[in-house]
C-alpha cells in the first residue's frame, strides 16, 4: 500500500514538472500567434490579378502580345496577368456590357477618339493617368512628341498609345505586272488600274462590308484628300456636317467605284478577316487595310504597298489615316496600381522593340526602334519607308465622332455602296442625315 502511495506521488510530482515546464512554452507560442509573427504558419499572400483584355487578331499581334504576358508573369510573383482575347465584334460588345455594369477589365485595348471620350472618360469609367505619368518621366520620355495627346481630354491623360497605324493600299505585285500596271499615283490611275483589271477577269479591290469601318477607311481617305482635315473637324465639334462638299465628293468617288464594280463579289456579307485571307490567297490586287497586319503581308513575296492616291485636292499626300488612335486604358475602379505595373512593363523598350520586329506594327517610339538586327528585310524595308513618308495623321471617322452619329455614318457608307442607283441629291439627302 505504501509503494503504490508512493509511486502515485511520483508520477504526479513529475506531471507537475512537466506541466511547468510546458506551460511558458505554450504561452510564448500563443503570444507569437496572436501578434501575427509566426509566418511559417500563415499561408503566402496570393498574387494580385490583373485582368487584360484584347482583340483577338488574325496577326501576330496577339501573339507578340502573350509572348510580353508571358514574360512579366515570369519576372516575379505579386502580379499575375489574365489575359482575355475576343474577336472584334465580341470584343466591342463585351466593352459596351462592362461599361454598362461597372464591371470593367483591369486593363483594356481601346480607340481614341469621341467614343472614347463620351463612353468612358466622361462616365467616370477609366482612371486619370496624369499624376503617375508625370511621376515617372522615364515612361513619358518613351513616347514621340504629340503621341500621349491622344488619350487626352481637358489636359488630362486617360490612355496611352501603344502603337502607330497607317492605313495604306497593298497591292499584288505580279498580278500588276502581268497586266502592265504601276502603283496608282493619282485617282484617275487607280481607276484605269480598275478598268484594266476587271477587263482581264482580276477583281480589282478587295474590302469587307460587314463591320462598315473598312469601308469608313475609303471614305475618309477620299474626303481627306479633297478637303483636307478642316471639314471634319468642323463636324466633330458639332459646327458643320457632312453635307460639306468634300464629303459629298467623296461619296461620289465611292460610287464611281461601284459603277465599275470594283469591289470583291459579295463584299457587304463579308468580315475583314475573311476578306484579308481572300486578298493574300490572290482573290483580289489591292487591299486598303492598317499596317497592324504588315508582317503578315510582307510575307508574301508578291505583296508590295502604295500610299492612298493623289486628287488634286486640299489634303496632304503624304498624311494617313490612323495614327496614335488605338492603345491601352485602365479601369478606374480596378487594380490601378497593379495595372499601371503592367503597362510600364508592356511599353518597356524591350517589349516594344519585340513587338515591332514581331508585327511590323510601328510604335510611339517608332524612331528608336525600327533599326532592329532581328526584323526581316521586307519589314525593315516598310518601317523605314512609313517612317520617312508620314508627315501627319488624321483620326478613325467612326472614333472620332460621338457613338450615334458614328452608326449612323456607318449605316450611310453601307447604303452608298449597296443600292444599284443613286443620283447626287439622293447622296446629299443620306449624307444630311448623319447629324
């Protein structure tokens, strides 16, 4: 009896050591635990997502672009892009739905211009980048003079071009050869090219009615070059309309077009990609198209380019429709910080040195970056001839303007070159309903 009495207060005596013992150890791991300090006990902080959202291209362009995603996902771990890209009537239609919602992408690919304006920076929509820019000169300084203007609106800067865009007429180089064709300087050359071609069973132009803007680009090419930039401007700002007879003859050279059935057979059903694969398959000799699709082109060895002919009128040859009109904007209620760290990422020298000699879709900083050891030789051939060639820009019409009258010159164009017969009053009576 005694032993056992004795053995239990033995072992009590050693439970009471070890509880003593144990106790500030407890208590000392409690303490780091509530102070937060035991990081091997928390899990790590997950990345923050940046979603991005593109047009899918038919281009490199969106490869070159994952190619950037790619790399700034491997540069380090507190960012993650999630990229998104959709066809363009997708892409348009899921910007207006977001828009609508409040539920925008992170960073997005825009078009300068009214539209802009009205639908995004005046509804609050997009963030105010001025401030950081103006913060980091490294990033400003990147840019050609004038570039960062175009994303701006009452001094402030809501986006920021990521490349320079020429609209410019590529042509078939041997189908003009076997018919003893030159590039067309002048208007009336385009036209004898066109009778020339469509006599020997060559489809003169190839361009897509579906999305309507390809056709703007004839429009707005034909206007500028007769009136010069002035009569439009007059429109945006609400103080003239297209009833200026630049415009209407303009719409009157389309129709000469018409008349000689320039236009691939079943152009209005048509979108732009089918219509692009069908002038590279050789469906058609020339093709008015953005030189966001020049690497492509210029792989073909039979296509060459010319710049829009000559009229005679108050336009300059050598300005071209585009410019800094398309590039990058940020949701305002978003993850703005994250997203400014990409974009600075993305219109690094390195990356846009890449994407230009990938796409041959020249930069902001097109000067210091077309001289690549790494650009193929029809490529460099073309940067540094726009390069040199452009003087000037003047903006995408259907951008420019505000969204209502955007559609409504859209729905214009389409008629102009869709109904069998119209006299110069019916031009003028369409053309006056664009307001």
């Amino acid at each position: 009896m005694m032993n056992r009495q004795l053995a239990w207060s033995m072992t009590g005596y050693l439970l009471l050591i070890l509880l003593v013992l144990a106790l500030p150890v407890w208590l000392m791991r409690n303490d780091r635990l509530s102070d937060g300090d035991n990081r091997s006990a928390e899990p790590s902080a997950a990345p923050v997502t940046v979603t991005l959202w593109a047009q899918k291209s038919n281009d490199g362009r969106q490869a070159g672009l994952l190619r950037s995603v790619e790399a700034f996902n491997r540069s380090q771990t507190g960012i993650r892009i999630v990229p998104y890209f959709y066809r363009e009537d997708l892409y348009k239609s899921k910007l207006r739905v977001a828009l609508a919602s409040g539920k925008m992408p992170d960073l997005f690919y825009v078009w300068f211009g009214r539209s802009f304006e009205h639908n995004m920076v005046e509804s609050g929509r997009v963030a105010d980048l001025t401030d950081w820019i103006d913060g980091h000169p490294d990033f400003r300084d990147r840019f050609e003079p004038g570039a960062l203007e175009r994303g701006m609106y009452d001094g402030r800067i809501y986006g920021v071009p990521h490349s320079v865009y020429h609209m410019i007429i590529w042509y078939n180089k041997k189908m003009f050869l076997e018919h003893g064709l030159a590039p067309p300087v002048t208007w009336e050359d385009l036209i004898e090219a066109v009778r020339t071609l469509k006599a020997n069973g060559v489809v003169p132009i190839a361009v897509a009615g579906k999305e309507r803007w390809p056709l703007i680009n004839w429009f707005a090419y034909l206007s500028n070059r007769i009136g010069g930039s002035e009569p439009f401007e007059r429109v945006v700002r609400g103080e003239g309309d297209f009833t200026d007879p630049s415009f209407v003859e303009a719409a009157l050279k389309m129709r000469e077009l018409v008349e000689h059935d320039a236009f691939i057979p079943g152009f209005t059903g048509m979108t732009w990609m089918n219509v692009e694969d069908a002038f590279l398959d050789g469906a058609a000799a020339m093709y008015l198209q953005g030189d966001w699709s020049a690497e492509k082109y210029l792989s073909h060895e039979d296509i060459g380019f010319f710049r829009f002919p000559d009229l005679g009128g108050e336009g300059e040859l050598t300005h071209y429709y585009g410019g800094y009109g398309a590039g990058w904007a940020i949701a305002r209620n978003g993850n703005v910080d994250a997203a400014l760290q990409v974009l600075d990422f993305l219109l690094s020298p390195t990356e846009w040195a890449r994407f230009v000699a990938a796409n041959t879709a020249p930069s902001p900083a097109v000067n210091r970056l077309v001289l690549l050891s790494d650009t193929p030789g029809p490529v460099l051939e073309y940067l540094r001839y726009v390069q040199t060639d452009a003087t000037g820009y003047f903006g995408y019409y259907d951008q420019e303007l505000d969204p209502r009258r955007a559609q409504l010159l859209m729905d214009a164009i389409l008629k102009l070159v869709h109904e069998p017969e119209m006299t110069r009053e019916d031009i003028v009576e369409l053309l006056g309903s664009i307001r």
